[in-house]
C-alpha cells in the first residue's frame, strides 16, 4: 500500500493539473445553450478514464447528456465489485460579477482551487479516478472490481441515469456504490471540520408558479384599489405555507415522515455544534426554524419549503407605478424518508389551487424531484471508509446526515440493492452553487488517497 501512497505523493502536481483541465469545460446542465461543453467535457473525462487505466470505458447518449460508463473487474468473482458515482455537470454561474476569478479558469490561491463545480462535483468524482490510477499504475492490478457511472445532469434533474438504471440495473450492477459529494461536518466552523460519512440525504420536489391577473400591465393609479395585484397575492399565498410553528400548512405534507427516534436525536446532540460560529460564519444574529427541533435537525432531518427567486412586474432603474399582469416564484421543498416527492408535488398543487383567490389564474409547471435515502451504517464498506477517511487525514471520522439532495442514490439503493456509502470531501466553505465555488487541495490530494485506501480495505 506504501507505494501506492508514496505514488500519489509524487504526482501531486500531475494530478492537480489534470483537474484544471477538467474544471475549464462549461459544462452547465440546466441551460441547453451549453450542450456542446457538455459533449466535450464528457469526452475529456472518458479520454482520462482509459489513460487511468480503466477499462471497456463509453458513453450512452441515448438518454440526455452523456452518462460515462467505465469498469475494471479483473479482481474475480469473489471479490467485491463498487460502483463509483459523480457528476461532471455545474450549475450556472451567476451572479458572475461576485466572482473573484472567472468561474471557469481555476485559481489556486489560501491552498484552495477556484472555480464552478471544483467541490461539487469535478474535484470530488475525480479523486476516486486518481485513487483507481494510482493503483493499476503501481501494482498492475486493483483489490477488487470497480465500475464507475458518471452523469453530466445531476444538477438539472438527473432523468437520463434515472431512465437508464430503469433499462439497464445489470450493466452498472454491484456490491457497494460510493459516492463523494457531500461535505465534511464542522459544527458552524470550518477550522473544525471532520472527514465525515453521510448516512442521510433528504429529497427535493421543485415547481415554478405563475399568478396571472389582469390581461396587461396597468396604471397603479388608475386601477390601483380596484383589482387584486399578482406579487400582492402571490407573497400573501406564500406567506400562508408555514405557520407560526415554523411547520409547513399543505394538508396531508408531514404524514408519511419518520420522526427521528431518540438514539438518533442524541447522536446528532452529541454532534460538536457552535451557534455563535454558524451566525458568525452567515452574519445572521439569529436562527429560526420549526419548533422543537435542533438547527442541525432543522437542516438535515426535517423537511422544508423554500421560495428559492421570485419575479415579477418592474425591477430595472428607477420606478414604474404599474399593477404587473402576473407574477411568479420557483420554489423548493426538501423532504425526509419516507415522503415520496411526486405524492409531495400532488399536495403541494391541491393546496396552492385551494389558496388562490378568484381574481387570479394560477398555473404550475417544472415540476420534479428525486426521493430522501437513508442508508445503513452497518456494512463492510462504511468500515473500510471509516478506517480509510481516518488514516488518510488522520482524524476522527463523524457520521451525518445530509440537507442536500442526491436523487439517484435512492434509486442506487432500491434498484441495484446496493447500499451507498458517501464519504464527502467538501467543505462548508466551499461555496457549492455559490461565487466563488472552491476545493480545499487537502482534501483533493488527502481524498485520492482515502479513495485508495478505501480500495486496499475493501479488498482485505
Ligand atoms: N452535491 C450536492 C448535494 C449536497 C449538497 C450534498 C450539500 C451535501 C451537501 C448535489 O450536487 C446537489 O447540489 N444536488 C441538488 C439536486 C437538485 C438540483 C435536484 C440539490 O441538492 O439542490
Ligand atoms: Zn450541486
């Protein structure tokens, strides 16, 4: 294992210019203007898969942007076989003028490396090709087989693996999946953070609402008084999805949550947590959340309903005296086990339409999501993460659930009865789907070595 290890060492500055290479495509997912830097990222990416000495290495486009397909499995039958998932696709940039540096030309600056999707999910995904490198260049041959799936439109829906796992289980089947693209746990400070696993994502169920009034734009002062104004009603019907217990209003939208048990709820008490670091570190004085429930139980166990941008009527220079014919709002709600989002959505719709007064017509489109996953601790694999992740950045290991949303490894779970194992590599500071998006270099180069110590392990 040394010479794996020492292996990785030397080539550091190999490995870090290979990334800067893969993190210069454009590959955005949720805009179609950027197919062709998707196309190319995908070929990039496949090219660097077989010079990593990964085999059998191809693409199925017939689904939406390139799934990646790559495998080696000369280990034998009775050796385990991982799957290794990851996305290449990023979410759009803007607002692009809080960049320090532009999003898509990495810069290495404080032991960071700048630029979109470093953390979330290029630099992540790419360790574990590093960790799959190192070792056939070094010893010839892996501990046990590995095959990795990696999907250029997890940030924009993820329908094409979904379609595809639906046709074809058996190609990516397996024993074990592995994920990195979560974070590591810090308690509200990054200075503290921990290599953690994650046991626990929660769902998300999205849709995009418009509120149409009058036929057009009116004068404010003409009509103003007599009619009932779109962004008015819309914040008013938004206003009524929580009531003052900080708990969503839908009928029928908590009935299928587990609560957490009591075990669970001291594990997560006994989690270091730092109130004054977290407002510090998001200069709010105050936290607020559903009643009764701890802040970490808040963001990552319960469920939620966020209004994620709203828009309507005139916001350019100046200032328009006008009632705007319509206006609209996408919105966001994360979910826990076992809510299933499309029930969510079907709920979600019932109520708005109950909500929405007859002065208005209230349509509902962009409706997706993907389903909570919580996943067993106890498996052969999350002990060789643990003893990995530990001796790879020699620290103490934490297990924590997730707020984020990961839709296809409920799917990884059901379907190819593999149980996941997600050992994050971000940071808190990372900025995911923010300016500024970053990856600390330690947990890219101390990730690539976990990702090969985790395959010596599992191999025992
Ligand atoms: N890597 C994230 C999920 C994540 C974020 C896990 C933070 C842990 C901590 C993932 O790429 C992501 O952003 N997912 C989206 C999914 C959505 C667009 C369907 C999310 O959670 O918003
Ligand atoms: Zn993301």
């Amino acid at each position: 294992m040394q010479n794996i290890l020492n292996f990785i060492e030397a080539n550091k500055d190999n490995h870090l210019s290979q990334l800067i290479e893969f993190l210069k495509f454009k590959s955005i997912s949720t805009n179609p203007e950027f197919k062709e830097d998707i196309k190319n990222c995908a070929n990039w990416l496949s090219e660097n898969m077989k010079l990593a000495g990964l085999e059998n290495v191809k693409q199925f486009s017939e689904y939406g942007n390139p799934l990646i397909y790559a495998e080696w499995l000369r280990a034998g039958e009775n050796k385990p076989t991982v799957l290794f998932y990851g996305h290449y696709d990023v979410q759009p940039v803007d607002p692009i003028e809080l960049w320090n540096s532009p999003p898509f030309e990495p810069t290495i600056k404080d032991g960071k490396i700048f630029a979109r999707v470093t953390a979330d999910d290029k630099g992540q995904v790419f360790t574990h090709i590093k960790a799959v490198e190192a070792y056939l260049k070094t010893n010839g041959n892996l501990p046990i087989n590995v095959k990795f799936i990696i999907e250029g439109e997890e940030e924009s829906g993820g329908e094409a693996i979904e379609e595809f796992i639906h046709k074809h289980s058996e190609i990516i089947s397996c024993d074990y999946v592995m994920i990195s693209d979560t974070e590591w746990y810090d308690g509200g400070n990054v200075k503290n953070a921990q290599p953690s696993i994650c046991y626990s994502l929660r769902g998300i169920a999205v849709a995009e609402i418009t509120l149409t009034g009058p036929n057009r734009d009116l004068h404010s002062g003409t009509y103003g008084g007599a009619i009932d104004n779109p962004i008015n009603t819309l914040c008013w019907m938004i206003a009524q999805l929580h009531d003052k217990y900080g708990r969503i209003t839908i009928p029928h939208f908590y009935d299928d949550v587990i609560e957490l048990n009591d075990q669970e709820r001291t594990n997560i008490s006994n989690l270091p947590f730092n109130l004054e670091d977290y407002k510090e570190d998001l200069k709010i004085n105050e936290v607020n959340g559903e009643i009764g429930y701890s802040t970490i139980e808040r963001a990552t166990a319960r469920p939620t309903l966020d209004i994620n941008g709203i828009y309507g009527g005139y916001i350019e220079k100046g200032h328009k005296s006008i009632i705007p014919s319509q206006a609209s709002a996408k919105i966001s709600m994360r979910i826990v086990a076992n809510q299933d989002f499309k029930k969510i959505i079907e709920l979600f719709k019932v109520h708005l339409q109950n909500l929405t007064p007859p002065t208005m017509k209230l349509s509902i489109k962009g409706e997706q999501g993907g389903n909570p996953v919580i996943t067993s601790l106890d498996s052969k694999a999350i002990k060789a993460c643990t003893l990995a992740l530990k001796n790879a950045f020699d620290k103490e290991v934490v297990y924590m659930r997730e707020g984020g949303s990961i839709p296809i490894v409920e799917l990884f779970q059901s379907k190819l009865n593999a149980p996941a194992v997600m050992m994050g590599l971000g940071l808190s500071t990372d900025n995911i789907h923010s300016p500024n998006e970053n990856f600390s270099l330690r947990n890219f180069f101390g990730g690539i070595k976990a990702s090969a110590l985790f395959l010596d392990e599992i191999g025992k």
